[in-house]
C-alpha cells in the first residue's frame, strides 16, 4: 500500500489527543459533580443514563476520525493498467560551446542567454523528444533525445565552454553528428524533426553544406538562433575565484574580438526550410519559434502501458460516515423497559355506547 498524500497520516496523532482531552474533561466534571450533588440525587436525575451507549458515541466519533483521515490520505492498494501515447516532434538542439560563446556582448554573456532561452523552450514541450547536442571543433551528444526534461535542464546547465577539448568551431563537425543522431531513433508517423541550431555564426571548420543538405534530404527542417552582435565584444579570461583576469589575445599579442556571423545562421535557417532568429541583446527571446514549432506537425511516437497504484478511499470514506451516523444518533439512554411493556400490553378503553 502507497499513499497519495501521506502528509495528513500525521492528523492521526489528533485521534488520541481527543480521547486523552475527553477523558480529562469527564474527570473533571465527576470531581465537580461530586463537590456539590449527592450520588443519589445524581442516580435518580440519570436513572435512565446508559454509560455503555456514551461510550459507543464516542468510540464512532474517533473511529469516524481515523477513517477520514485515511481517505484524506488517499490509500493506494492494487494497480491498474494505464495506457498512455505520446505525440510530439523530435527536436534536437545543437549548442555552440566555443570559447567565443563567453563573450558578453549580450549580457550576462552568449552561452548563458543561449541557456535561458533552451530552458524557456523545453517549458513549454509538451511531450516532444527534445536532445541536446554540442560542439566546438568536435561535436558530441550530450542528452540523447528523450521526454525526461529534468534531466536535459540538468545537463543543459553543466554545459560550458570548458568542457570540450579544444575551443574552436566546426559547424560540419555539429551537422554530421545530427545526421547520427536523427538516424539513431524509431521513427513513428509523420512526427517532424526539427534541428534548432544556436551559435554565434564563426565557423572555422570545412564547409558543412554537404552535410547541411543531407539533413534536408532527410527531412529535418532547421531553424539558426544566432547571438551576439554586430559590434563583437572581447573574449574574457576569469581566474578559479571567478574575478577577470584578462581577455584572449592573438599571436601578435592584440585582443581577440568575436562577432555575430549572422550571415551564415541566416543561410542555414533558410536552406533548412526554418526560420532565422537573433538575439543581440538580453532582453531578446525566441518567443516566435513557439509558435512555428507548435505548427509542426506531431506524430504519434510512444504507445506506453503501465501499472499504477487504484486510488481505495471511497471505501474508507464510506466507512468514516458509517461511524459519524452511529456516534451521531446512537442513544446514551436506556429505554425503560417498564414503560415499554405497558406500552405494549395496555389494551385500549372501550368507547362508551350510546
């Protein structure tokens, strides 16, 4: 047995506090009682007083008690099989983490702004299968596509530029390992398969449209988040305390500025039958991919059965009123037995004749 809000089993400590209360307060009253009554005056006042039925009152009102609270609780006994499918479309987002991602252009800095917007989208999935895929000169997956979106935020979020092997980017590199990856899971039904790929534009690699019109023949429509801006800004360098250090600099010693190549994001948004956003500031959003990916049409991809634990608190409930009627209506009165038998027996006066 399971419950389904085991919090309130904690109301049962309420249960023997109510006895203890009620005991206290009969005593106190018999004390009372005998101060300034006499027995017998008491014994004739109660002479039809049934100590066996009070008790009956009371022990319905705490089992009415004890079973409220467990079907508040809401006990789980047995299972049930449920069956649950799955439509979406598969998503896979392919993150730049090149050393140029650090720059802070767009504030707090490219990879960061890149994070809060991934981490906005996956909010509003709704049973898609979401990867994560990253890159720099080599190119990996990092969250292979899944519905487990706790566990693409936790990743997501341990993505750094620090963590690849070298610094540079390839965007052919990133686009072979998509190929891969699309090619890895069961296709079902018309479910889209859509490529979101957030950089920002520098790409030192081979030329990636072999690969690029691969994708396309494969039916992946792409969609380029490209951040940073025009003017560029500076690589910085921060020391294990997190203070700045100094930015990176070239062979001839001057410091590296990195822009926004949106030339390039716009080619492969547009080749891939996506769209192109930009984000050059803080405050931009991909707020219209939403829209676009929810127009995508979803297949059904995951038929699921499964065991679950039957919610029992109807019977529990019905056993609760069940004691709350008796403690309610129960007599604490003898019937006198007396009474009733002339009740029973008395045989009606003749009506006089006239």
């Amino acid at each position: 047995m399971i419950w389904e809000n085991s919090s309130y089993l904690w109301f049962l400590l309420l249960i023997p506090a109510l006895y203890g209360g009620y005991w206290w307060y009969m005593r106190y009253q018999t004390k009372k009682r005998i101060a300034y009554f006499d027995d017998r005056l008491v014994n004739q006042l109660r002479q039809n007083y049934w100590r066996t039925g009070d008790k009956m009152r009371l022990w319905s009102l705490l089992a009415a008690a004890l079973f409220f609270i467990i079907a508040l609780a809401g006990p789980k006994i047995g299972t049930e099989v449920r069956e649950v499918q799955r439509r979406g479309v598969n998503m896979l987002v392919a993150l730049d983490l090149s050393r140029s991602m650090n720059a802070e252009d767009v504030n707090p800095n490219r990879l960061a702004k890149a994070k809060i917007e991934i981490n906005r989208l996956i909010n509003r999935l709704q049973g898609d299968r979401v990867g994560l895929l990253v890159f720099t000169d080599e190119a990996f997956v990092q969250v292979p596509f899944t519905t487990d979106y706790s566990a693409f935020r936790m990743l997501l979020d341990i993505s750094n530029t620090d963590q690849m092997p070298t610094s540079g980017t390839n965007f052919n590199a990133a686009m072979e390992q998509a190929i891969e990856a699309f090619e890895s899971i069961e296709q079902r039904g018309n479910a889209a398969n859509v490529l979101l790929f957030v950089a920002d534009g520098e790409n030192h690699g081979p030329d990636f449209r072999p690969a690029m019109n691969h994708l396309i023949e494969m039916g992946v429509i792409m969609f380029s988040v490209g951040i940073g801006t025009s003017e560029g800004g500076p690589i910085p360098i921060y020391n294990q305390n997190g203070q700045l250090s100094g930015y990176h600099r070239d062979q001839q010693g001057n410091t590296v500025t990195t822009r926004l190549g949106s030339e390039t994001m716009r080619e492969i948004a547009s080749s891939g039958g996506g769209e192109y956003y930009e984000i050059r500031s803080g405050s931009d959003n991909i707020e219209p991919f939403f829209s676009k990916l929810d127009e995508l049409e979803r297949g059904e991809y995951q038929t699921q059965e499964f065991a679950d634990y039957k919610n029992q608190y109807q019977l529990v409930l019905l056993l609760g009123i069940f004691f709350l009627i008796v403690a309610l209506f129960f007599p604490d009165n003898k019937p006198d037995r007396e009474m009733v038998k002339k009740l029973r027996f008395k045989t009606p006066e003749p009506k006089n004749q006239q």
